[in-house]
C-alpha cells in the first residue's frame, strides 16, 4: 500500500465513525494532548502530512488508542471498529484541526468581542501574555471565580478579580 492510499484508508476509517462517536473522540485526544505536544504533532504533519505518525506508532499511537479505550470508546463498546490502530492517526489529525481554547478565545474575540461575551456569557481579557475571562453560567449576574486559559487548560486563579476581567 504506497503512502496515499494508506491516508486514503485512514480517512474512510474516520468517516465510517458516527458523527457523536466521532466528535467524542476528537475531543478526547485534543484533550490528552499538551500544547507543547500538539505544536510538535501540528509540525511534523505540515512537514510529512502522509508520513508523519510513521516513527509514532508504538509509543504515541498506542496511548492514544489505549485512551479511548480506557474512556469506553473502543472495540469493547463498539464491536464494529474492528482494531482501533486504523483509527488512531485520523482522529489526531482531526484533533490538531480544532483550536485550542485559548486559539479560539483569541481568534474569535478579535473578530468580534460582543458576539463571544454574548454567546458564552464571557467577559475577556486578551493581551500578549495571557487571556482571562470570567464565566457568567447564569448569565450577567453569574458568580463564579476566574480562570487563565493555557492552551486548553483552564487554570483558577484566585488573584484575579472579577473587576479585572
């Protein structure tokens, strides 16, 4: 099987998954990956989009497969998938796809600030060192402490007030 139609192969593999399957995976190993870990795999896949997981296989691509296995997404739930190794390189690909939180923090409150603190009951606070906001669950009166985004971990910090978001 020459290198493209192994992509091809993997590609019908991830499309054969049901959307919420799907999705549920994607969201998990974006979730697992570091930010540090996630520029190296967004890099070597720029670099070798065919080839890169190639040298991967046995350490990163088993954890992979072995963390949707142990989050009750695998073969044991869903017979039909057969052996998750067809699986794995697709959904990381997919997974480097989607922004981290604090990409889309920054991406979409630049765009358009009052559509973010409307649609997710936010206020931001976005500059070259970091972004904070506040979460309003029950709308503006909500009260909730503060968080600093790092990548896509939300990280309390009880220093911040709600007046400086």
């Amino acid at each position: 099987m020459t290198d493209q139609e192994l992509f091809d192969h993997h590609q019908q593999k991830l499309a054969e998954i049901p959307a919420d399957l799907r999705y549920r995976m994607i969201a998990l190993v974006r979730s697992k990956i570091s930010p540090k870990d996630s520029a190296m795999v967004r890099g070597e896949i720029a670099a070798a989009p065919l080839t890169w997981w190639h040298t991967h296989h046995l350490f990163f691509g088993m954890a992979v497969r072995n963390s949707i296995r142990q989050a009750g997404l695998g073969e044991v739930e869903h017979a039909w998938l057969g052996n998750l190794d067809d699986f794995w390189v697709p959904i990381v690909e997919a997974a480097m796809d989607w922004p981290t939180l604090e990409e889309y923090l920054r991406t979409e409150y630049s765009r358009d600030p009052d559509r973010v603190m409307s649609d997710h009951w936010l206020r931001v606070s976005i500059d070259a060192d970091s972004v904070q906001f506040y979460i309003h669950p029950s709308g503006f009166s909500g009260d909730t402490p503060n968080y600093v985004v790092e990548g896509n971990t939300l990280r309390h910090d009880p220093r911040l007030s709600r007046n400086e978001a």
